[in-house]
C-alpha cells in the first residue's frame, strides 16, 4: 500500500528505542524526513534521523527540539508523541500512601504535559501544512491496575487530551488520533534492569518466568506480546491520508487484552 507521504516531514519523541524507533524507522523508508528527539541519542537512530538528546519532561525541552525541527526540516507535517513511561526503576510500584509527590509530578510531566508542551509548539505549523498528530497512550489509560501509581492518570488524560485537540483541529484540515498499545515486547519488559525485573524481584519471581508468564496473566488473547513494528505501523498508517476521515479515534492494539465492550 502506497501512504503517499514521501516527501513529509516529522517529529517522534521518545525515538531512541523501541516504539518511537520503529516509528522513525518506519516513516524513513516511506520516505519521510524524521527528526527523532529523546534524552539518550541511539546509533540505530541517527542511521534514519536527526537525533536530538533532549528532556521532553520540561516545556523548555518540548519547545527547543520544535525549535530544532523547523529549522532542519523547514516545517512539520507530522507529529508522535511518543515519550513516556520514564525511569520506572525510580518509581515506587506500591499504593497511594507509598507514592510522593514527586513521583506524580515525574509521571505526568512526561507523559501528559511533554505532549502538550510539544504539540503547542508545533501547531502553528501543522495547521499551515494541514498534518496531523498521533498520541501513543497506553491501555493502562482504560485499566490501570498493573501501573505504577500517576502512570495510567497520566494516560488517560493525554487520551482526553487528544480527543479535545481532534474536537478543535478537525475543521481546519489537522487530524489527531491516538494509539493504546497494551504489553509490548520492549526493553521496558525484556531488560532485566528495567521495569520487568523490578516487577520480577517484587513478585520473587526470575525475570524469563515473569516474561514466559505475562501473555496469561494479562490474558492476552492472541498470547504474545505486541511487537514495536506492529505499532509503529498502525501510527504511521493513521498519519498517512490513508486514514483522512479518522479523526478523534483511540486506537487499542493490545493483542486482546481489553476485555470490554
């Protein structure tokens, strides 16, 4: 399927690795031009865009890498807000009374406010080349049990947060979706070091037995966990005018996780 957009421009956030890579990856082959930003700059992407190490958890932060995808790209058709999760190693995994308050602060400044902050920075030029915005939330935005405490808040109010943009950008040509991953098989899960091995060690489980167990425990229906290429296709495909009269729309891609009507 041709997406008719080689020629484009776009910012990823959140582009180092795993989804926001396969994201960039993605829009390079289609023939996109890609400024991906994220606070560890990866080789894998500089080999397909300019790379930007920047904290997107602050509005300076949002704005400069904006700043720096007009100049190199000269305007921005497209949009992923990407970042998010944060450094779930420093995140307390208990309840309400075990959380400070500087924990949800950390949570949502990076998975909300990034997005807002980047968004607002970006609209002017969006809206003249009539582009279009892709929020990557996650089904803990539905159901937050599982998440560590401010992190399925977040979510859910960046799901809000787009339809609010979709509501106000429609009429004038700018589409804006959202896409819900549930589990996917990235270094959030797969390292040891990461937030998988935190969950393990909490439950006083091997981190390969907590991997093998995760499909039934979540009771994924199709019993694996969603791979960063089969979402990064589904953002690219809602940016492209492929998808010109979805509008608003959030796009769960969870393997059958949610169980809801």
């Amino acid at each position: 399927m041709d997406l008719g957009i080689s020629g484009k421009t776009a910012l990823v956030t959140g582009a180092s690795r795993g989804i926001g890579l396969a994201v960039a990856q993605t829009l390079a082959a289609e023939g996109v031009r890609v400024v991906g930003a994220a606070r560890n700059v990866t080789p894998e992407l500089e080999k397909v865009a300019t790379a930007v190490s920047v904290d997107l958890s602050t509005r300076d932060g949002a704005r400069s890498v904006v700043e720096v995808a007009l100049d190199t790209l000269g305007g921005i058709d497209f949009l992923v807000n990407n970042v998010g999760a944060g450094d779930p190693q420093g995140m307390s995994l208990g309840g309400l009374l075990d959380v400070d308050d500087e924990q949800w602060q950390t949570v949502f400044d990076l998975n909300l406010f990034s997005a807002v902050w980047t968004t607002k920075a970006a609209l002017p030029s969006i809206l003249e080349r009539r582009g279009s915005i892709v929020n990557v939330s996650s089904i803990n935005g539905r159901m937050p049990a599982g998440a560590p405490i401010g992190y399925a808040e977040a979510k859910a109010a960046l799901n809000q947060f787009g339809k609010r943009l979709s509501e106000d950008l429609a009429p004038h040509g700018v589409r804006v979706n959202t896409v819900s991953p549930g589990p996917v098989a990235t270094r959030l899960w797969t390292d040891p070091d990461n937030f998988g091995g935190s969950v393990a060690a909490a439950h006083g489980v091997a981190h390969a037995d907590l991997l093998a167990g995760l499909p039934t425990q979540f009771r994924i229906a199709s019993g694996r966990l969603t791979e960063p290429q089969e979402v990064a296709d589904l953002i690219v495909f809602l940016l492209s005018d492929r998808a010109a009269n979805i509008h608003g729309a959030d796009h769960v891609i969870d393997g059958g996780t949610l169980k809801t009507v």
